[in-house]
C-alpha cells in the first residue's frame, strides 16, 4: 500500500518501505513507503490548502459534512469482513474483535455525523453604561489536526480523532503506527470515495521520530490529538507548547477493580478475565490491578483462574481463537518483565506465565494470573500492556481505594459491589477520569473517554470529544436602540 497525500496515492521520496508483519505468523502482509519529514510537510501543506481554500471548512456546510461522513460509514458496512481480515492480519487481535472494532469506528462515525447542521453557538445581550451590545459566540473549526494513532486499536481509535475533527469543518494528518497502518489507509481511501475532497485527510506513514515529530512541530498544525505512552505524551505537550497548540493526549492507565464482598463473584471473574484479556491485554483501560476483599479472596480466584484457562490462544483467523498474539516482540519482552519481577518479590503464578507451547512462530504469551503480588511489583507500578493480571487482597474500601489511588495514572476504575454506599463511595474517592460499576469497561460515543493525573488531558468522544475540535471567537456588537 501506499500513502495518500493531497488525495493521491504516494511512494516516499526515497523510495524506502517498511514491511508490516503478521504478528501471529510473522510473515509479510505487506509494505508501506517509510515516509519522513518530507513526506509530512507535504501533507501538511495539503490539508492547510484543503482548510483554507476549500469548501469543507465553511460554516455553512456542515450538514454536508454530515452526510459525506454518513455515507462513508455505509461504505464501511459494506467492506467491514474484509477490513476485519486485514486488521487481524496486521494488528494479530481475533477475528471477532477486529470485526467489533471496525463497527466501532462505524458507531463513531455515525455520531458524529448527525452533528451536522447542529454546530451551534449562543447569543446574548449585556449593558455598557447607555448601550447595549449583542455577544455572538461562533463555533469554528481550528484548522489543521495531526492525529497520532496507536497499533492497540488502530481503527477505533482514529475514529476518535478523525471523526469529530471533519465534522467540526477541520482538515486531517493522519499517522498510523507503524506496525498497524494498513487498515488506516483503506479507510481513508474509503473516505475519498464518500467525498471527503482531496488534501482533507491525508496518511503518512513512516517512523515517529520523523514523521511524528514533523506533525507536533510544524506551525501550521494547529492541534495534535495522540494516544500512547505517557512519557511520548510529555514530549509532545512541551513540542506543542512552543506554538501554543490545542492537545488531546490519551496516554497510559493502570486501571484497578475492586472487587466488594456484596459482588456477584462468578459474573465479576467472567468480566475480569474478558477486560483483562481482550486483545491480549493490549488496551488502554484493561483491567490491570485487582483488590479483592480479603473475604472472599479465595472464591473469586477460583472462579477467575476458571475463566482465564478457558482461553485458547491462537492465530486470530482460526476459528475458536480467544486471544491472539500481542503486536509486536518488545511488548512480549517488556509483559515477560514484568512477570518475573512479581514472581521474583513473591507473587504466586496461578495460570500462564510463559510462551506457548506448539506456537513456535509469532509473538504468543498466555495469558497469566498471579496472586499475593506485592505492591512494590512493577506490575503494580507500572502500566503492563499484555495478557498478565496481577490479583492482591484487601481489608476493605479504605484500603481498596488508597491502593487503587497509589498511581501516577488516572484512566479508568471499577468495582464491583451490590452496595450503594460503596459504589456511592468509589465514585466520590476514586481518582480516574471514568467508572465502571459492576460492568465491562466498554467506550461508546455518547460517553466522553479520557483521564486525570498522567493519564492524558481533554476528552475524546461525546460532545466533548467534538468541543476539542472548535475554537469560540467571540463578537461583541453595538445592539441598535429600538426606533
């Protein structure tokens, strides 16, 4: 494949490519051109042609924008068995995952969307002394958006971004990570085809260290959404604020469940093990640190230890797979890490904890529980993006709570409970930027998603997600006295 800049299908100037592997074989799927700097400006330079000389960032047309967006979705559905394919192919999730994560960006677009015609400002009046003036806020769009998106959920999570960045009138950089672009590109080529015009959004695909930092420095980028590392997220946050440029980070989590006495233990352990091992781990907002009271400890292990050896590993096309590979061979390495340090402070090792057997090819670990893991594990320090859970007892919510709080991170939280008071209570001391409460920790566009601490700043999906890609100017004129 190739990318797409200024609605044109390109080589990189240097005619250099970067092989995408199938992390489950790791066999060729395909290559792209290994973009640059270079490559970057020029797309740069198209979307800002797109935004101001074209009509896609006119005030009036945002009902058009909406049924382009809308129609874009439908050609999605169309094609969704095969993006499915091709995303597993790239990204190693299963087949039934990939699917769900292509009707995913579907639902995004589709909410989006129905923001057409609907951008909305105010008006009010206020007294000057002996005049009156009327205050206009107009919503506009910002300009040009750089959007930096992750191999975890390489379609999803450009819906986010991209979505709400065309509706609100803005133009569009996309780059894909470099280990899952494919997928990425055939949309956007789909996005052409519904009518988005040339130069609106573009893909360039190539190394962060280039391409990234071209996207977060160039002063005609305007603002820059990015999801990943905490510590990439600081880079671009002091970047962005040479040029004062608006930034939505959605960066890393060490997401904790409480799991009460008063919880239904068997449906808290399917949920558990389903949020911790989805995706082989690899999400934002898994389950990754579990305090259960000490009660019932020994019962809620049982039932999860259950749940997770009944996970077959496998390649993601192959029928009756439940978890495929993770991505790539250092988030192998770095779960692998983590997982020796637990064992080595003392932790138990009730399931996995090892390479699969009869998997000799692609980038396999079973999924792994480990219990009595002591908090100065780096698997409780540190965010673990693969299929391994850490489980520990607690003496209640005073304690559940203080270890749950006893992180940089702020992503997402959980607990499970049938008690009002202590949900009541988790939502009032837990410190994240969302809750789940005796459910999956599931995104949906109608919910905003996002953080505190060193878990990101702004808010992507919802209303809000849509905000972040309007700027307010507001106009303050002499209200003409009645005649």
């Amino acid at each position: 494949m190739k990318m797409l800049i200024d609605g044109e299908f390109v080589d990189s100037a240097t005619g250099d490519t970067m092989d995408v592997l199938n992390p489950a074989t790791e066999e060729v799927v395909d290559s792209v051109p290994k973009g640059g700097a270079e490559e970057a400006r020029q797309a740069i330079d198209s979307a800002e042609r797109a935004f101001e000389s074209g009509w896609w960032s006119s005030l009036y047309r945002s009902r058009e924008r909406g049924r382009i967006l809308w129609r874009f979705k439908d050609l999605v559905r169309e094609k969704e068995d095969e993006l499915a394919r091709l995303l597993t192919l790239e990204q190693g999730k299963v087949l039934k995952e990939s699917l769900s994560e292509v009707r995913s960006l579907q639902n995004t677009f589709e909410y989006y969307a129905g923001f057409g015609g609907k951008i909305r400002g105010d008006v009010a009046y206020i007294e000057d002394g002996q005049n009156v003036l009327e205050v206009k806020n107009i919503k506009k769009p910002i300009g040009v958006c750089g959007a930096i998106v992750p191999f975890n959920f390489p379609l999803s999570l450009m819906a986010w971004k991209v979505a709400p960045a065309l509706v609100a009138g803005n133009t569009v950089v996309l780059k894909p990570a470099s280990s899952t672009p494919l997928t990425d590109i055939r949309v956007v080529e789909l996005m052409q085809k519904a009518g988005v015009p040339k130069g609106v959004v573009n893909v360039v695909t190539g190394p962060s260290g280039t391409v990234g930092r071209e996207i977060v420095e160039n002063e005609k980028v305007r603002k820059v959404a990015f999801t990943g590392s905490t510590e990439t997220g600081k880079s671009i946050l002091r970047t962005a604020a040479k040029n004062i440029k608006k930034v939505t980070l959605e960066l890393g989590g060490s997401d904790p469940t409480i799991v009460c006495e008063s919880a239904d233990l068997g449906l808290a352990a399917r949920t558990v093990a389903s949020g911790r091992f989805r995706n082989a781990g690899q999400s934002c907002t898994a389950v990754k640190r579990v305090f259960v009271f000490e009660n019932v400890l020994r019962d809620f292990l049982g039932k999860l230890r259950e749940e997770v050896s009944k996970i077959t590993v496998g390649n993601g096309l192959e029928a009756g797979v439940e978890m495929g590979p993770v991505n790539n061979p250092e988030q192998r390495e770095l779960t692998e890490g983590l997982v020796a340090d637990a064992v080595g402070r003392g932790a138990r090792l009730l399931f996995g904890g090892k390479r699969p057997e009869g998997l000799n090819k692609g980038f396999f670990y079973e999924p792994t529980l480990l219990a009595d893991v002591p908090g100065e594990s780096k698997i409780f320090r540190e965010e673990c993006f693969g299929p391994a859970l850490p489980v520990t007892a607690v003496s209640g919510m005073d304690e559940a709570i203080a270890k749950a709080n006893d992180t940089c991170y702020g992503l997402g939280a959980a607990i499970w409970t049938r008690d009002d008071g202590e949900r009541t209570r988790a939502e009032r001391d837990i410190r994240s930027g969302m809750l789940w409460v005796n459910y999956k920790p599931l995104s949906a566009p109608e919910a905003p998603f996002g953080g505190v601490k060193e878990s990101g700043i702004g808010r992507e999906l919802g209303f809000e997600g849509l905000e972040e890609y309007l700027e307010t100017m507001s106009v303050r004129a002499l209200h003409p006295p009645p005649a």
